[in-house]
C-alpha cells in the first residue's frame, strides 16, 4: 500500500492471499524493497510527461485554455489543474521531469539486478462500472469508504509506464461480489519475457 494512493479493502486483501501463496510455492518475497520510496513521488513526473506530450496533438484553443487556467489558478490542486500544468508546462520543465525518470529507471535497474520482478497493483480498486460522463476529471471512485479522483485508475501503472519497462497483468481472483482483480508484473526493461513467465 501507498499513502498518497490507497488500494481497496478488495484489492489489498487479494494481493496479500497471492503473496501468501507465492511463498507457500517457495518464492521468495521481500514485501519492502521497491525500486522508490513512495508512489507519490513517482506518479507527478508520469503525469508531467505524459500531460506534455500528449499536449503536442491538442489544438491550439485548447493550450491556450489550459495556459489561462494555469496563470489564473497556478496553484489548482486538482485532477484537472494538474494536467494544465502538464500541458501548459515549458520544455524546461519538461525536461526536468525526463531527467527525473532517467534517475528513476536506473533505480530500477539497480532494483532489478537483485530482483526478478516487481509486483503492484494495476488499479487502487477492482473493476468498475463504465463511466464516459464529461468532463472526465469530474469523475470519481470509491476507495472504500473515500472519494478518490477518476484520474488514480493511472497511478499504479505510472512507474512501468514511466520507466519504459514491460508489465504484465495476471488474474488473482475476485471480490466478494464477483469483480475481478490482477497483480501487475513488472520486469526490467526489455525483459517482457519475464513478466509473462
């Protein structure tokens, strides 16, 4: 678990009965080496990088709002003023943010050296219903009993993401009401074998 981003009752409970079953098999696991501290130090360079890039294919109305919204508002903490920050961002900060991912990939080639993979949730809660209401940053999810934003379903798969290394989703069973659940693999990078294995 991660304080900045929460997984579900549901969720935890199906990844600590995989993790007992992996070392029922005689796997080897260490529940606290991870290749960073916290998620949340992770997901604000994904979210920097991604929002920039895909800012590229946007129109130019549409830079321009989110350039308005960054200088009226530069302190907007939520799901949708972080991404006009990202997407408003200059290329230095951009930059910042790439040369940040190149210190975490090697954190995680570091990591990997001594690890066969890294396993995560894919999301902080099992599957949920379609939502394609506008604006999409309105929208929520349930973490237990906590309002979360629509935007954390991206949070837990940041660091592969990120980092360029291969991930896998295998099933680990389901919920008290049916819903399915996976664990993310992570491997190092290029190995996607690996992560299938």
């Amino acid at each position: 678990d991660d304080p900045d981003f929460p997984v579900s009752t549901p969720v935890g409970d199906r990844l600590r009965e995989t993790i007992g079953a992996l070392r029922a098999a005689g796997v080897t696991v260490n529940e606290k080496a991870r290749p960073f501290d916290r998620l949340g130090e992770v997901v604000p360079v994904y979210q920097d990088l991604l929002w920039g890039a895909m800012m590229a294919g946007y129109p130019d109305a549409v830079f321009e709002a989110f350039v308005r919204h960054v200088e009226a508002n530069p302190a907007d903490p939520s799901a949708f003023g972080r991404m006009a920050r990202g997407g408003a961002q200059r290329h230095r900060d951009w930059s910042r943010s790439d040369e940040a991912r190149a210190r975490l990939r090697a954190r995680f080639a570091a990591f990997f050296r001594e690890f066969d993979v890294l396993l995560m949730p894919v999301n902080p809660v099992p599957a949920i219903p379609h939502d394609h209401s506008e604006p999409m940053f309105a929208r929520s999810i349930a973490v237990d009993s906590a309002t979360r934003s629509y935007m954390e379903l991206l949070a837990w798969i940041a660091p592969a993401t990120l980092c360029l290394n291969p991930a896998s989703v295998a099933p680990i069973g389901r919920t008290r009401d049916g819903l399915p659940v996976g664990v993310q693999i992570v491997g190092p990078y290029l190995e996607d074998r690996t992560t299938i294995d």
